[in-house]
C-alpha cells in the first residue's frame, strides 16, 4: 500500500520528535503493509520558501530511507508537503516542486474551521498551471462536516479529496467518520492517506481502515482507491475520476 499523506521525517513541524520515533513509525507501517510513504510535512509560504522546505525534506530523507530499506520493512520515501491555501498559491514561485513525488498532484490543507472563499480560484489556477489539487482530509474540516456539498464544486473543478484513515476507523470522531462514508459514496473522496504525526495515537495504520472502506464500497471500490489510484498519482497519470453527486439529507416523515 501507498501512504500519501504522512509526517514521517523526525524535528520537522509537529512530527516525530526524533529519529527513533521515525524508526518506530517505519515498523508500524511496515506492519500494516504500507511500501510508499510521501513525506508530506506542513508547507505555509509565509514561513518558509520552496527552497528552503524542499533542503530541509532532503536532509530528512538522506537521514531516514535508509531505515526503511531493509528487508523487514523495504519502505520507500517520496518528496510532497501539505501545502496550506492562501490567495496567492498558484502564484507561488516553484509551486510544483511541492507535488507529490514530482508529479502533478499537490496536497493542499484548508483551515479547519471554514472555507475560504477564494478556494475556487485557488483550485481554477492552480489546473491553469497542470497542477492537481487533492484536498487533504476534507471530512475533518468542521464546515464539510455541516455541509459534505461544500466539497462538490472543488471536486466539480476537478480537485480530489483525500480521507485519513483515523476518520474512517472513529479516531477523529463520529462526525469524521459519517462525513467520511458520504465523501465516498458521492464521489468526493478518492484517496486516503494516514496523516500519521507519531508513533502512538496518530500512528502510520491503514490495515483497519482498509476494512471498513470495503464493508462500505465493496472489495472493487475499496480496491480503486487504495490500490489503484495512489500507484496512478505516483506514476503522474491523469486520473478521470466519475462526476461528483450531490448530499441530500434524508429527511424522516413521521405519520401520525
């Protein structure tokens, strides 16, 4: 399997803390079955050139593949970041180097409260450049949640979502978890992703998750999106992906 939201690199942002805990994060996700992790550590233009995040993602790499190339793990470390939204990022000098693994697919946060109204022309932008957003974690942000429809239109644009784990197991909470499920069976989420930050409570796991996504969208389904798509944005292929379908909320009739 393929990770590709994670914070895998030791001392960077609010990751491991230390180069044994990036060990012990490597076990884990050895365990579960993950092979390819994307270093995807927070990027936010005001604090750090492109430059300056891709040096530091580069000395963490040199420090921690070597603990994942062995037998029991063979884990293999890509470049990416999570890249926060602002106004301006499409114009961002050196925007695609931050893609994941050098392709054209870039991870982008929103806040997690709200939806910033420029999000639109974020998304329009960046396609103008070749780059593909996916929305890291949609099912967490407090508005989705209230609204999963506030999604459709980015999707619409031809932006993906991509689920953590956590969400689908109840870690992040019930109200993660159902947005989650009707992410998935309107086609707004494509991808998951551990968002893993340790090695205890937000730990690289995918196994469970896994399992439940095939209780919901059946073995092809689950297939599709842990599988098939990650492989396809790792190889830069142009994902078409089936039209998003609109929330509505089932309204209960009670007769008296």
């Amino acid at each position: 399997m393929i990770d590709l939201h994670c914070h895998i690199l030791p001392d960077i942002d609010d990751g491991p803390k230390s180069l044994d805990e990036t060990r012990e994060m490597l076990s884990i996700a050895a365990e579960e079955g993950i092979r390819v992790i994307a270093a995807t550590h927070h990027y936010m233009e005001e604090q750090s050139s492109v430059d300056s995040y891709l040096e530091l993602l580069d000395r963490g790499i040199r420090e921690v593949q070597p603990l994942g190339k062995v037998p029991e793990k063979d884990i293999r470390i890509v470049k990416g970041a999570e890249v926060y939204i602002s106004p301006d990022l499409a114009r961002l000098n050196g925007i695609e180097r931050l893609c994941l693994a050098g392709s054209r697919y870039l991870l982008i946060e929103l806040p997690m409260l709200d939806i910033p109204q420029y999000t639109e022309d974020v998304i329009y932008n960046l396609r103008l450049k070749g780059i593909l957003p996916i929305i890291a974690h949609p099912e967490r942000y407090l508005r989705v949640q209230e609204d999963p429809n506030l999604l459709y239109p980015l999707i619409e644009m031809g932006a993906l979502g991509q689920v953590n784990t956590g969400s689908i197991t109840g870690f992040f909470g019930n109200r993660a978890r159902k947005c989650a499920r009707i992410l998935f069976d309107h086609n707004m989420a494509h991808l998951i992703g551990t968002d893993a930050h340790s090695s205890g409570r937000r730990a690289p796991r995918m196994k469970e998750a896994v399992r439940r996504l095939d209780q919901w969208l059946g073995p092809e389904g689950a297939d599709e999106i842990v599988n098939r798509t990650p492989p396809a944005i790792l190889k830069d292929v142009f994902l078409e992906m089936n039209s998003p379908i609109r929330y509505r909320k089932r309204v209960l009739h009670f007769l008296f």
